[in-house]
C-alpha cells in the first residue's frame, strides 16, 4: 500500500527546500537590480504555499516509508521541482512558452544542458544562476536534500537512495545511509569551491566562477554563454574545467577514498575507474590523431579541443570548447558512441555507465570460453567480487531496455518531424543527460528548432534517463500500485 500521507509531507519539505533557493536567487535580483526579481517572489510564493498544502495533507502520517513510496517520491520531486521551477522563466517572460519553460528546466534538474535559448546573455543574473542551481540541485539528487529531513519524520531513508542512486550497485561509505550522503555532499560542494578559486585565478569573473563551477561539478553542461566554454577562449580555463568534469565522473564513494581517507590503493585497483580511463584514454587518443591530420589545430589544440570534448560527452557534461560539427564526420558518430557509455556509477553522470559495459564485457568473454568449455564453471568478477546473478541479470536488462527506449524515440522523434540523425542524437542525449547532438541539435544550435512534442518527449527521456529508466517505469505497470 502507497503511504500517501507520508510521501505528501516529505514532498511538502522538498517544495520549502526549493523555495529557499528562489529566494535565494531573488537576492541576486535585487543585487543587480534587474527585472526578474517579482518573477522570483512570486514562484517562492506559490511553491511555498504548495508545499504548506503538501505539509497539511501528510499531517499525522504513519511513520514508515516502503521501496514503492520511495520510487513514487522519487519520481515525484524531479517533476515537481521542474514544474515549480519553471516558474521564473515563464513569469518573467524571458521564456514565455509553458513548454520551453519546462523543457529548460527539467534539462537542468536532470543534469541534461540542452537548451531552447538562442541569446542566454540576455538573461538577468537571477535567472542564470537559477538555471545553474538547478543543475547543482539535481546533481547528487533532489533526493539527498531529504536525508537530513527524514529523520524529523522518524523514518529511514535507505529506500529514497535505493531509488534515486545511480548504477548496478550502490557503495556506501558509512553504514548509515545519512553518513553517507552528508560525506559525499561535503566532496561535491569542496569540488564545486576549488573550481571557483581555479577559474577565478584563470582571469573568469566571480559569478561566470560560480555558475560554471555549479555545472561542472553536477555534469550539467549550462553556461552562461551561448558559446559555452569556447566563448572563453582559455587554455587555462578549459584544462581547469576538464579536470574537474573528470573527476565529478568519477564514483563519489571513490573520492571519498582518496580525498579523506588518502586510500590510493583501493582507488587504482577499481575495474570501473580502469574503464572510465581507459576509454577516456582511447576516444581522446584517435580523436587527437584524427584532428593533427585532418584539421588546421596545432598538436597541442588538437589533444586539448580532443580531450575536453571526450571528457564532457563521456561524463555527460555537454560543455563545448569547439564545434565538433566542423570536424570530419566520423568524429560525429564517434561523439555519439561516447555518449552512450558515460562514466562512473556513483557519480552525477548519465549514460549506461562504466561499470555495466565491464560487466556485459566479462559475461561476453566467458560465452566464449563456454563454448569451448561447455562445462565450466566461470564466475564474473569485479573487483576480485564474483557478480551475483541478480545484478548479472539487472545489467542485461538495463542495457537491452535503454536500447529499446532509444529505438523507440528514434522513431516517435521522426514521426513529429525531426530529422534523422537529428532524431537520433536527441534521444541518446536526452536519454544520456549530455546536452548537445548532432545536426540542427548539435553544439552550436540551440533545440528551439524541435517541435512541442519532440521538446516533451525528450523532457521524458531526460527524466526516465535521469532515474536509471527502471525508477520512472515502474510507475506505468499496474502491478506497482496494487495494495499487495
């Protein structure tokens, strides 16, 4: 049975939680005297009377939360916190269509960083460091916010970070749950200041800092530019943001490891993280190769433009140092690829991720050795840990269920007018949460260009991609909502 009251209330927190940071942005308004400051007033007004509304309807709930009210919470704070976070673009009129409006916001609580902007320096200050605090929000999680409200309720939280963490597996480095997310926002915000300080000494003015440093560590993708990275045109300031996107791509269990523990040796022997850069080694290797022999970029710009590229499409960041569009067409399919893998589960990335690719690889060889063996026993080992059946079993499923999603919006895409290749990068980078496609949705278009209902369909995918598609899906099956 859903225990409606209590998802109500802890729902009712979320709303407070989202309008303290309105009013916060409401201060940057006034700060610069700029037009968007009733917009802001007016959304912390209403979200504040939603959540008093929400905190009403859960009053004397029963004290327990199951797997399902988790999933149901989950899903709830990610449309809701996008629908009550719309508010200041549409009410200010700088996006005044209700379906750009949510599609801008639900790209940045998914981390996604597809825009419909075609002139983001027009926006006021407000507004843009709105549209960067949704993605730090969404970065760790909506969710994450609640660990330290759950207690108040007298209920446990494991459920919530069941639903919301992302990955076959999730690490914890504490046995309380709440121990473990207040660790790992301590090293996403520490993260998020040093980047600050990096780009501040890289000659970026504070609030530029501040923004990107917020999508940085979320793997967001939104600048405050409408030519992202590139408009900088900084050395200093794309290797800075390049090493900070790889390391939020990086499972926040292991940073923990090796920024508070000093555990370097668990760190290097983690079969994911060999992946992550081992595959970030190789895409950036025949990109930089491709580039020296087939663009006018010296061998330094070419391992640079290379290298950031491949890291923010891997870690589903998005940002652009350089339109990869100009470069030979199969670096574009190539930019497709990486997109599909991203990085580290545990981390604020999209993607399949790492850990599932080693896995099926490791399934995939002992089908060869069975064949020559048929009656061996060969076990699948990450991390000197055999992989149970289940997991083995969850991976597969993943895997096969976010290609068919794929295939699918390919065709729903095309069917509302979309070009093909458009088509089909939309979706893998909706789905992925990256940000950038190809075509008319590649690094240098906005998706304003998209149809309502190919700008609703892809708000979907970011969603279901977002949640690990399985969190949002089980919502549709009959069965999740029966009393037994």
């Amino acid at each position: 049975m859903i225990n409606t009251k209590m998802i109500a209330r802890i729902m009712g927190s979320l709303f407070f939680i989202e309008a303290g940071f309105l009013i916060l942005c409401s201060f940057l308004a006034v700060y610069y005297n700029e037009s968007d400051l009733s917009a802001f007033l007016t959304s912390t007004a209403i979200t504040v009377g939603a959540g008093i509304i929400a905190s009403l309807t859960g009053k004397n709930a029963e004290k327990k939360i199951s797997r399902r009210d988790g999933y149901v919470i989950v899903t709830f704070a990610w449309v809701f916190f996008s629908l009550f976070g719309m508010l200041p673009f549409y009410l200010s009129g700088y996006i005044p269509c209700i379906t750009d409006a949510f599609f801008e916001t639900m790209s940045g609580f998914t981390t996604t960083g597809a825009s419909i902007l075609n002139n983001i320096e027009s926006l006021p200050h407000g507004l843009l460091f709105w549209r960067s605090m949704t993605q730090w929000i969404g970065g760790l999680g909506i969710v994450f916010f609640t660990i330290a409200v759950l207690p108040i309720f007298g209920v446990g939280s494991v459920q919530l970070f069941a639903a919301e963490a992302t990955g076959p597996t999730h690490d914890k480095v504490h046995p309380r749950i709440g121990v473990t997310a207040k660790w790992i926002w301590t090293i996403y915000l520490g993260l998020t200041i040093a980047e600050i300080i990096l780009l501040i000494a890289g000659g970026m003015d504070f609030f530029d800092s501040v923004c990107h440093s917020l999508t940085t560590a979320a793997t967001g993708g939104y600048s405050t530019k409408q030519n992202s990275i590139a408009f900088f045109n900084s050395p200093y300031i794309e290797y800075v943001i390049k090493l900070f996107m790889f390391f939020s791509g990086i499972n926040f269990s292991l940073l923990y490891l090796l920024f508070l523990k000093g555990n370097f040796k668990r760190l290097f022997q983690n079969t994911e993280l060999h992946w992550y850069l081992g595959t970030v080694g190789f895409f950036t290797l025949f990109t930089t190769v491709t580039l020296i022999f087939t663009s006018p970029f010296s061998i330094e710009e070419s391992f640079r433009k290379a290298i950031f590229q491949v890291v923010s499409l891997q870690t589903t960041t998005g940002f652009i140092s350089a339109d990869y569009m100009t470069w030979v067409p199969v670096l574009w399919t190539l930019m497709c690829i990486i997109m599909l893998f991203g990085a580290c589960a545990g981390s604020t990335t999209g993607g399949i991720k790492c850990i599932r690719i080693a896995i099926m690889s490791r399934i995939s060889k002992n089908e060869f050795k069975h064949i020559i063996h048929p009656n061996a026993i060969l076990p699948v080992r990450i991390n000197h840990q055999v992989v149970s059946s289940t997991t083995k079993s969850a991976v597969l499923a993943f895997i096969f269920l976010y290609m068919a999603i794929i295939f699918i919006g390919w065709l729903v895409l095309m069917l509302f007018g979309v070009g093909f290749e458009e088509a089909y990068s939309v979706v893998i980078s909706s789905l992925g949460n990256v940000g950038p496609g190809i075509g008319k949705c590649g690094p240098s278009y906005s998706w304003s260009g998209l149809p309502d209902a190919a700008k609703w369909t892809s708000a979907i995918l970011m969603l279901i991609g977002r949640l690990e598609l399985f969190t949002v899906l089980l919502l549709f099956m009959p069965s999740f909502w029966k009393k037994h």
